[in-house]
C-alpha cells in the first residue's frame, strides 16, 4: 500500500537564517503543534541538531498518550532536514522540511509520508481519520507560524 501524501508550502516574511533557525530548535515545536496533542519534549536540552540525532516526544492522539521518538536522518542547514519516526502511532512517519530564500522572505515546504499501522484494514478502519487529523496539525502549524514570523 502507497504511503498517505501531505504537501504544504508557506511563505513568512523573515528572512532564511532566521526561519532555519526557529525550525532547527526542536524546543520550538511545541509553539506550532496543536495543544490539544499535549506535546512534549522528553529529551534533555540542549538538543543538537545533526544526522543521527534522536528527540523524544509524548503525544496524545485521540486522548491516548503515547511515546514518540524521531531520528534526523539528513540536517543541511539552512536549507533542509528530514525527520523519520522510530516509534510512535504510524506505520511511517517520513517528513522532509526545505527552506528557500524568496525576496526577503522564506518559502518554508512540508512533504509528509505516512502511513497508518495494519495496512489496509488499518487505512479501511482509520486512514480517513487520521488523514484528516494531519491536515488539521499541519493548518494549526500554518497559523502558528503566521503568527510567529509576522
């Protein structure tokens, strides 16, 4: 089965090293996630950003905590880096952030795949749930960082 597709671009007017920056600060994240998720970081800061580095979360996803563990796989700063799931409520989790320099601004792109646990019948069961969950995290994310870099 096809991994689940999300794509989102956005563009704030600030200019790339500081979007970079604010999006290579895993503390950040909690600002932009949706506090009904109940985000929170496990791993000690300060949290270096590089290839290799391991961040722990807790969530809730439909009211169940649960333990989430990403693992940066590419870090090019301050262009791009990805984030792939070792643990945590998908099958797969692989999400790739680039930013551009545009004008003065920075054209900040999401391309999320995913995929939810027990293939088919879990996507029968579930996947139109949880598609639509991730677009609601992802339009939370957009205003949140509307608001930020204004």
């Amino acid at each position: 089965m096809k991994p689940s597709r999300l794509y989102r671009e956005q563009i704030v007017e600030r200019p790339l090293a500081e979007v970079f920056g604010f999006f290579s600060r895993p503390e950040n994240l909690a600002r932009i996630t949706p506090p009904r998720l109940g985000f929170k970081i496990l791993t000690p800061p300060p949290i270096e950003m590089k290839p290799g580095a391991r961040i722990e979360y807790h969530i809730r996803v439909f009211g169940i905590r649960l333990h989430w563990v990403t693992l940066i796989t590419e870090y090019e700063p301050p262009h791009r880096f990805v984030d792939l799931q070792e643990k945590g409520p998908y099958k797969l989790w692989h999400h790739t952030h680039t930013f551009e320099p545009l004008g003065k601004g920075t054209l900040m792109k999401d391309i999320v795949q995913y995929r939810v646990p027990f293939g088919a019948v879990g996507w029968a069961a579930s996947g139109w749930l949880v598609a639509s969950d991730v677009e609601k995290i992802f339009g939370f994310r957009r205003k949140a960082c509307a608001e930020i870099f204004s």
